[in-house]
C-alpha cells in the first residue's frame, strides 16, 4: 500500500470513529465561517484536508528538497528601510521602483526575475494591484504581520508565492541589520533549535537567502522552508506582536521584556487560547515549542526594551477579533474570549483609540 493509500484510509477510519475521540469543534464552523445547517448534537470534529501538505510529506520522504533559486538583477519596490537593504545586498544591477511606479516586465535582459515588494502593509494592496500579470509570481513579500487575507485576494498565497518572515529590525536606513535570533541550545534529537529565526519560502527563497547571508547578520539562520512550514512560523510571529504588546499596554505600557518577566501567565494563557482557535480558524497548528521560542524572543537584546504598543491593528489583533465576531454573529462561543476581553478592555481606558470592529 502506497503513502496516498494510507493517508487516504486514515482520513476514513478518523470519519467514522465516534466524535467524542477527538477534541470538539463546530461542526458548522466553515473557513469563512458562514452558518450552514448544524446537526442536533450540535459539535463534532471538524475534518480538514489539504493536498499541499501531503505533497510536502512525500517530497521529505523522498529526500526532494526545493530547487533553489539564485540572485539576479532584481526589481525593489519602495526605497526605505528595507528596500535599501536589499539594493545594498545586490550586485548593483538592481532597478528601484517608487511607490506607484511601474513594475517592469523586462530587467537587464531577464524576464524572471525577484520584485521585491519593500514597502508598508497598508500600501501592499496598491502595488499588487499595479503590477503586470506576467510578474505577479515573481512578487517577494517582505512585510511583517498577517497580509494573508490580502494575497488570497489575488491567489497569491500558496507553495510558489516567495514570502518572508523578518526576524531583524533596521533602526534607521542605510543602517546595519540587528538580528533577533535566540539560540535555545538542542532538541531532543541533537538538532539546533532557535527562536526569532528569519525564514523564507517559495520561488524565489534561495536569491533572497543568498542576499541576507551577503550581509551577514543571520548567516547562520537566513532560512528557506516549505510554505506550509513557514506559515506556521509566520502565525507564531503574529501571536507574539498580538499578545505580548495587548498585555503590557494594559499593565502601564511597560516593555516587551518585562512582560515575558513579569506576566507570564497571562502571556501563556492568551497564546494557547489563540493556538487552540487555530485548526478550527485556519486548519493549523502551530509547531511544537512555540512558548518557549516567543519568551525567549521576548528576552533577545533588540526586543526586550521595546514599549508595548498595540500597532498594525489589522495584521495583529485585528485579525483575531474578526474571527471573534464573526463567531458571536453566527451564534458560536468566541474562539479567543481573553484576547477579546483585554482588547475591550484597551479600548475602554482609551489605550486604543481606533474602532476594532
């Protein structure tokens, strides 16, 4: 019997044991969370497939790695902080892009070739939208936070699609990249393991690694992983930015750090509140470690003394409240009450000065 055959026959015998196996979910809880018609108990597990993953699952069996792509003359939309990083990484063949401006469909000769997208969350729909249809796949997202309800908008989130996950901060442009990165010693096989680790997938991962190893600030930790991988790793991220910040702007705006010191607790309980909503929500979980990885990055020396404030709203907590809502409007419990609570809470004693809705 194959791998298909048995992954086939796991999905069956998990549908028809009794539900009451499994952790419960709503039965009626669809991924856009429109109401459908329940069953009269009510609950039962939900059951997710997704093809990509068992794709993955063979290619690591078989030893197939992604084919790593390599840096050429590149386009660079937007020319801050980031931007200019990238140009500075390059072999000085690259063209820069201002925001609004054309992207090319032809760059020194090449017509594949990195667009990197440089700038803000805000503005990413706006350059996506400008962009030619033969470079939409060559587009390399660089953003931080939640953009995927974006790129979903132009089937842009999948497998090939080059995205990555900062884990560094540029004080100022034209400056040095400080890295985040946490070296946690080994696994339980021997394996290094890191928190606050700067990862990359899709087409073009392998140019973009090869750009950040030239500047040597994460030569050790520039990493290109499956998609899959990396969107566990990119929601990680967005928890950390969502929860460490709601929870120190509401204990007297003190800093990231002393939040991982002193509201331990609240931290852990917010963030396993937000891993569990997550199979229902997004048909994910998060890799194992994932408390010990956001404390430690908490403590790292070019995070720790950051204020908490609630910012890029809906790419952070905003992204969480509208599942919360959307449950509560279909007559489902919400799937994050304590994130909810203390962002109601923010916007009560002002600390938020937006609408969340």
């Amino acid at each position: 019997m194959n791998l298909k055959s048995l992954v086939r026959l796991s999905w069956v015998v998990m549908l028809f044991l009794p539900s009451q196996s499994f952790r419960v979910s709503p039965s009626c809880w669809s991924q856009s969370l429109r109401p459908r018609a329940c069953p009269r108990h009510g609950w039962r597990m939900q059951v997710w497939s997704n093809p990509q993953a068992l794709e993955e699952y063979q290619d690591l069996l078989s030893g197939k790695e992604q084919v790593a792509s390599v840096d050429t003359p590149s386009v660079i939309v937007g020319g801050g902080r980031v931007g200019e990083m990238l140009r500075g990484a390059g072999g000085g063949d690259d063209v820069v892009v201002g925001r609004g401006g054309q992207i090319p469909e032809v760059h020194e000769g090449l017509e594949s070739f990195p667009v990197y997208v440089c700038v803000p969350t805000s503005e990413l729909e706006n350059v996506i939208r400008s962009c030619p249809q033969s470079k939409l796949d060559d587009l390399v997202f660089v953003q931080d936070g939640m953009i995927e309800p974006i790129l979903k908008k132009y089937a842009l989130c999948g497998n090939e699609n080059t995205q990555m996950l900062p884990y560094f901060t540029l004080f100022s442009k034209g400056g040095r990249p400080q890295d985040s990165l946490v070296d946690l010693g080994t696994d339980a096989y021997g394996e290094p393991k890191y928190a606050g680790e700067t990862s990359i997938c899709g087409k073009w991962a392998g140019a973009l690694k090869q750009r950040l190893d030239r500047l040597n600030f994460c030569h050790r930790h520039s990493r290109t992983m499956f998609y899959r991988d990396w969107r566990r790793a990119m929601l990680e991220k967005v928890i950390f930015d969502s929860v460490f910040p709601l929870v120190g702007a509401l204990n007297k705006g003190i800093s990231i750090g002393e939040v991982g010191q002193s509201h331990t607790e609240e931290c852990q309980e917010m963030i396993t509140e937000i891993a569990r909503s997550l199979p229902g929500t997004l048909a994910v979980t998060l890799m194992y470690g994932v408390e010990e990885r956001l404390f430690a990055y908490s403590q790292h020396d070019n995070v720790e003394f950051r204020p908490c404030k609630i910012e890029q709203y809906p790419f952070r907590n905003g992204f969480w409240y509208t599942f919360s809502q959307q449950a509560k409007q279909i007559g489902f419990p919400d799937p994050t009450p304590m994130h909810s609570e203390y962002l109601e809470l923010a916007k009560e004693k002002g600390i938020i000065d937006f609408d969340l809705h």
